[in-house]
C-alpha cells in the first residue's frame, strides 16, 4: 500500500501565525515545539528568526517538489509509505517499553548479584590526585607548602595547570593506557597517600595515588550501575518485543514463501 504525501497547507492553523510559505503556515506554538528539549529556556531571539527562516526555505523546496510532481513519483510515495511504517513500528515498541522502563535499585542488586563475574576488572585502575606545574622552582614552592600543611585540594585549585584543578586534582580512577607511560610507571611505584613527584613532558606532578584496584576484582555495584540499567532494560525490551511478535502472529497470518524465495536468488 502506498500512503498519499501528507500537506501542510491541508492543515488549518491553531495559534499565531509566524511564517507563511503559500497555503502552509508556521504558528508560534509549533515553533515552540521545534526547539530541542535541551535548549529549552536557552533560545534568543536570533535563534528563533533563524529556526523560521529554516522552516521556509524547507518548505519552499517542498512547493518546487509539489510543482515537479514528485508526490506522484512511485519511487516517492515507496519511501514515504516506507518511512511512515518505520515510524509507526517505532513510536508502537516506544509506547510498549514504557511499561518496563523503571529499574528499581532492588533490581541492579539482583542482577549484579547474579552476574558479579561478568563484571571482573581487566586491567589494574589508580586512583590519584595532582598538582601540575612548570619548572623545578614551581614544584618545589608547591611541595613546601604542601609540607607547610596546605589542603591538598586547595593548592591544585590555586595551582594546578591541569583541568582536574576544578575537582581539587582529583582524577579518579585510570588505567595504563589512559595516561602517559612515566606518570602510570610513577603511580604505580608511589605508595599511597605519600607525596611522590613524577616528570612528563607536561611538566611536574606532585601526586598523592588514594587507591589501587587489581585486575581480576570486582568492579562495584556503583561503578557498573549505568552499564546494569542498559543491560536489564535491552534484555526487557527484547523480550517485549518478541512476546508482541508472537502475540500478533497468533492474529494475522504471516507466510514467507522459501521456494520463491530460493528460486530468486
């Protein structure tokens, strides 16, 4: 079955009108609409004037494609029959998975529970907190007044030239590949929660390692709990979407002709 091309012009407009391009029209509140969730709030005025001079230029390429007859085009009308049929399937599994889409914390314990071993460490993780700096003289007023007593976190704040400055210096965990070679092989030496200095080609870190995990631990529940709730919500919706299937299957008749099938390939 091939659907007709829906027009915009057919549509009577609700609210006021901010652009017209011939019968179609553009209210302020499907301009509303238009605008991403994210940006909610965040668009100007110059972003709403471009946003409408967007929608006429689509919509005067959609008059051109009208006057050239391309709704009538049976190439045409398959992908619009094609995108409709996607959109529909889509918009009917989204409403479905709604019904199973909250993950209770009981459930991320019971999954972890049963599958700990699927969530092994590979490789060893530091955790760490630094003060980069350049020179020797700028790590050594940095290390005396850490010695002096300064808060740690404090100092990175006031003189770390790295980004971890903003979390105080922490870089939480890592693993070999994640940094330079010198600073992993310097991490791994130090022993924690000792100052030790390591030299890269950024400068000086004045680091202090806070943890250590080996590999072949179990990562936490806390650690692993959006890669669970992706987990556990696949599994649900897969298993949906099969019941549905085989729901709809026991209603309307499906056949798949293998001889025609197998003669045509």
């Amino acid at each position: 079955m091939v659907l007709p091309l829906v027009l915009s012009c057919e549509q009577t407009p609700i609210g006021d009108v901010v652009a017209r391009v011939a019968d179609a029209t553009l209210t302020a509140q499907e301009l509303e609409r238009r605008v991403p969730i994210h940006l909610n709030g965040r668009v100007t005025a110059d972003d709403r004037a471009r946003m409408v001079d967007a929608w006429v230029e689509e919509q005067l390429l959609y008059q051109e494609a009208l006057v050239k007859k391309l709704d009538q085009d049976l190439t045409v009308t398959r992908r619009v029959d094609q995108a409709i049929q996607s959109i529909m399937t889509s918009e009917l599994l989204e409403r479905a998975f709604r019904d199973v889409s909250v993950v209770s914390e009981q459930d991320l314990k019971a999954h972890y529970a049963a599958h700990a071993e699927s969530f092994v460490r590979d490789l060893p993780e530091l955790r760490a907190r630094q003060i980069l700096v350049k020179g020797r003289s700028n790590a050594a007023r940095v290390k005396k007044r850490l010695s002096g007593g300064a808060m740690f976190d404090q100092v990175a704040r006031e003189e770390s030239l790295d980004a971890s400055r903003d979390q105080g210096g922490d870089l939480g965990y890592f693993t070999e590949d994640r940094v330079d070679p010198a600073f992993w092989t310097g991490c791994e030496k130090a022993k924690i929660g000792r100052l030790t200095q390591i030299y890269t080609p950024l400068g000086y870190h004045l680091v202090e390692v806070m943890d250590r995990r080996e590999a072949g631990s179990i990562r936490e529940l806390h650690e692993v709990r959006d890669e669970m709730r992706q987990k556990i919500l696949s599994a649900r919706r897969e298993a949906l979407r099969r019941k549905m299937i085989e729901d709809v299957r026991n209603r309307i008749p499906a056949t798949v002709f293998h001889d025609v099938l197998n003669a045509s390939s």
